[in-house]
C-alpha cells in the first residue's frame, strides 16, 4: 500500500515513524499542500491524507482518480474542503477524524474567561508596568446565561465543563440528547440569540448554516453578548461581526478561525506584510481576542489526528471501509 501525506507538520513526525515501522506501507510526506503541482507525488497511490488547507473539489478528485487514488482521508473533522457529493459519484472514499472533544471544549472555556475578564488589555498593561484596574471590571461565569449552538461531542463537553461554573446553560441542536438534558435546557435558535450573555458555536459548516451569525441574527441578541467560535470562520459574516464591534453590540469576540486565514495561520509571517484587512483592522481591539486556530492543539489529539487517519487509509485499503466513512 502507498500513501502521501500533504500538509506534513513536524509535531506529526514521532506518529508517522511509528507507522512505518510497524505496517508494511509506503509513505510519501511532504509539507505542501494539495495542489497542481504537488499531485504528481500521487502517482500508483493507493490513498492520501491532507489537512483542511488543501482544496479537493471536482477538478481535483478528477486528477486524483486519474492517478489511481482510491481514498482520501482529512486529518480533519470538518470536511468542507472537500466535495464528497463528487467524490462518491466517481468511486473515491473519503473519511474525517474523530479524537477526543476535550481540548476544544477546554479552549472554548478559556476564551469566555478571558473575554470576560478583560484578560487581553490586562496583558498589554503589564507588558508597559500598568498594573491600574480601571476599565478591566470583569464579570463572573455564574451569573452569566450561556447559549451552546450545536451539541455534538464537542458542544456536549462544553456543556459538561460549564456545569462546574454553575451558570445558566441553554443549548440548540437539531437532535437532542439525555446527557445534555441533565444539565442544559434545549431552546429554539432564536432563544439563544435572544437570551444568551455568551454564545459558543459548534455546529458544522454546509450551506445551510453558512454565516449563521449575520447582520440580522445579531440583531436579536443582547447589546453587549460575547461571542466564541472554535469551530469554522465561515460559520459568521465578517462585515456583520466588525459592525457589532464597532457599535458595542457585541461586548466581545473571541474567535480560534478567522475567514482567509489560509497562509496566515500555521505560518511564520512575522516580517511579511498580511494581505487581510479584516484581520488586521480586529485585533486592534482590546476585546477581540484571536487565536492562530490552535483550540485543537494538544498532544492527544495531534497523536489521534494522524493515527486514526493513516488506520483509516489502512482500512479502506483492507476492509473497503473504516468507521470515519462519509
């Protein structure tokens, strides 16, 4: 069996020799992404792994077929980089990831932390040896209601965590689920926006909830609502969240994903100039809070990433299956 690893990241090394030695595979690495220039390393394999950077559409899953590729497998959860619709057309397999919620779920508390505690100019302060108060009057997690948009594994450990905080928790998803019950109140969507102090999205990117968070959705929410997102940047419209910004309605924002984040994050950009205004214009703001999509970094899930999709490829290749099929 042959497979190529686009998007190849160093901290993954340690897994991938692990494999090597152990399965009787050819792996080809490389730390470029998937493109018309890198496909030639595709030649006679048999599957290849990418990370969310690498666009595999209709024209490239016709390329990829050619080639022989029969499975494709994202290190990924989401998987909207790809058209699986096409991919099933034409007789590719394809499977995300799963590994454990917990350091997603961790990093979303954190940022309603620190966005309720005013943690980002606190910083700033310290680093000119300002240790005065004024403005940085935090808030405190139990007297806040806090609305959970989606309640996949991801959203119900989120809730789990919140428990401990004793705060109000209510939560949105189209299927509800007993472990949830016990310690959120399912409402309607428009209840979240209308009744949350904090919302957190965790639902999946497609077309339907695509910019979910828009000019007129937040609109029903409370002047001053904190805003999280740990799971897509095109969850939210951009223009929509710069206006609440910049009229106060939103009292903060903390996001992990930034729309046009592809050559920014995961980069080393600290002498080139950012081609994105957006992102630029944001971070000035004291609270707006941005991190380099990292809420998944953690050393059990990075080692969950690979693994489980090299033995996804492995399986398809042996079974025709796996258990992260799409």
């Amino acid at each position: 069996m042959k497979i190529v690893i686009y998007e190849k990241r160093i901290y993954e090394t340690k897994i991938i020799e692990e494999f090597k030695a152990k399965e009787d595979i050819e792996i080809i690495e490389t730390d470029e992404i998937l493109d018309n220039k890198t496909i030639k390393l595709c030649k006679n394999a048999d599957g290849i792994t990418t990370l969310g950077y690498s666009k595999i559409d209709k024209i490239m899953l016709d390329e990829l077929k050619k080639y022989g590729v029969k499975y494709i497998s994202t290190r990924t959860i989401g998987y909207n980089h790809i058209d699986i619709k096409y991919a099933k057309e034409i007789g590719i397999k394809v499977c995300n990831v799963s590994y454990a919620p917990n350091g997603v779920a961790d990093f979303t508390i954190m940022l309603m932390l620190i966005a309720l505690r005013k943690y980002k100019p606190a910083m700033w302060r310290q680093n000119v040896n300002d240790y005065t108060l004024n403005g940085l009057m935090g808030k405190e997690m139990r007297n806040m209601t806090v609305g959970v948009m989606g309640c996949g594994r991801i959203g119900t450990t989120v809730i789990n965590n919140l428990s401990g905080f004793a705060c109000n928790i209510i939560a949105y998803d189209k299927y509800e689920n007993d472990i949830v019950k016990n310690k959120a109140k399912y409402v309607t969507m428009d209840e979240i926006f209308k009744k949350s102090d904090i919302i957190t999205i965790h639902i999946p990117l497609n077309e339907e909830n695509k910019e979910i968070i828009n000019k007129n959705t937040i609109s029903k929410m409370k002047k001053g609502v904190i805003l999280i997102n740990t799971a897509r940047s095109e969850l939210m419209n951009i223009n929509a969240l710069i206006e609440g910004i910049e009229t106060e309605k939103i009292g903060a924002l903390a996001l992990d994903v930034f729309e046009n984040e592809n050559e920014i994050y995961h980069h080393y950009r600290s002498t080139d100039i950012i081609k994105n205004k957006d992102m630029a214009y944001l971070r000035q703001f004291p609270n707006v809070i941005l991190t380099q999509h990292m809420a998944f970094f953690t050393d059990s899930a990075v080692e969950e990433m690979i693994s489980n999709s090299l033995n996804c490829l492995i399986s398809f290749y042996k079974t025709g299956t796996c258990k992260n099929e799409l």
